[in-house]
C-alpha cells in the first residue's frame, strides 16, 4: 500500500487543524505518540502508515490520513511533538554563551532519545510551533549580541548541523550494529578484535592497531561537548565587539 493516498503534494499539516472526534475514540495525539513509539523501537525506516496503524490497534492505515493528511503530515507532527521536550527559556539570560550550550545540550539529549529524529528532520521544512519557538530564542540570542538577523541564523544553522551530523552518526552505528547482530558489549569487542588483526597485518597501521588493542579516548558525549565548544568559541570570534567569551 501507499503511504500517502494521493501522488499529489500534501498542504502542510500546520494549516489543519485536527478534525472533530466523531464515533472514533481516535485522535492525532494518539496516532503521532504511536508513530514516535514505532520510529524509536525501529528507527525512521520503521515508520509506515501501516505500522502506526497496527500499534493503534483496530485501524487500517488509510484511517489515519483523516487525522494527518499524508506521511510527510504525521513526520511534521513527530518532529515537534519531540521537540516540545526541549526546555527553552521565556527570554534570553545574560550569559549568551550559556544559553546556546543550554539548548544544544537539550536538543542533543532529546535527540539521542529519538535517533530518528536526526534522519527525519532534513526532510521536512521547521515550521511546527516548537520548532520555530526554539529558532526564534536562538535567533533572539545572538541579535542580542549584535548579529544581523541573517548571520544569526547562519549560526543557529551551524549548530543544528552539528547536533544533527553528530546524531545522524549515532544512528547510522546504532543501525549497523542491529544489521551484523552486536547487540552487546562483548559483541563488539568481539567484532573490534576481528578488526585489530586486519589493521595488525603486516606491520602497516601501528597506531591503529595499538588503539584497537585497547580503545580510548573521549566518548560521543564527551565528543559532542567537545565540538560544541570549539564551535560557540568560533561564533564568540565572530560577535560584533569581540567579545570572545571563549572557553579557556
């Protein structure tokens, strides 16, 4: 089956208000917390119109487009209904530096919950009430700062390319391994091992045989408030004034 009824463009779900409740005891909400429950068990290549339909229970897919008008319509209500988990101040504070780590910091624990989230959101325009209420506090803390509006949303885009780069990574992995079956620690360590010899062979790789044979480092989280940091010092050099504010 299809998953839109129609080949022609969907409108945007934002100009359709959800329908009355008739003899159904069905309603929007419930269908897009199914469809986020179906995406984070399965990731976003789980999500059909069918399988949303068969975690509600007696419904047939087509008995959903009622509600969301078309796949991309139920996406669209999915990426803001997860985005309202991040905390997001009534107004900037006085440390514009803190703000941004804040949100970032939010965004990336909400979406490590919702990994799906990262490969959905490059589809879909931003245009969901939490969506653009985010955007405009980014927007609204670095134009404090003296930014053009058009910079400023420069940078925003540069740190949600950074949070989605970084969690599109995270997914892509999370997927590979449920393909190959190293579902556990001592799987990979396993698979890591059979890789350490294939790096060893020959005296090629020392460094990276010698890192495979005892792995190290910073991990995604410490890597993400890594690159976040170098990131918003980058921004800091950039600000009208020069006022770094730089991480020692």
């Amino acid at each position: 089956m299809k998953e839109n009824p129609s080949s022609s463009p969907a409108p945007l779900i934002w100009t359709h208000p959800s329908p009355r409740r008739r003899r159904s005891p069905l309603e929007r909400d419930d269908i897009v917390q199914a469809a986020v429950a179906v995406a984070d068990e399965g990731g976003a290549q789980a999500l059909t119109m069918t399988a949303v339909a068969k975690r509600l229970g007696p419904y047939t897919p087509m008995a959903l487009y009622r509600y969301v008008l078309s796949k991309d319509g139920l996406t669209d209500l999915m990426l803001d209904s997860v985005t309202a988990e991040i905390p997001v101040p009534d107004e900037p504070g006085d440390d514009w530096r803190a703000d941004l780590h804040a949100v970032a910091v939010e965004t990336w624990a909400m979406v490590k919950r919702h990994l799906w989230y990262a490969q959905l959101m490059p589809t879909r325009p931003p245009l969901g009430p939490h969506l653009m209420r985010r955007t405009e506090f980014l927007l609204q803390v670095l134009v404090r700062q003296g930014l053009a509006v058009g910079d400023a949303m420069t940078y925003a885009a540069l740190l949600d390319r950074h949070l989605l780069g970084s969690a599109q990574q995270e997914a892509e992995e999370l997927a590979m391994r449920r393909r190959h079956g190293l579902h556990s620690p001592q799987q990979l360590s396993e698979a890591v091992t059979a890789a350490r010899d294939l790096a060893a062979e020959g005296g090629r790789h020392p460094l990276l045989t010698e890192w495979m044979t005892a792995p190290s480092g910073a991990g995604m989280d410490e890597q993400f408030e890594l690159s976040l940091a170098f990131l918003l010092d980058g921004i800091a050099t950039h600000l009208p004034g020069g006022d770094s504010g730089a991480t020692p």
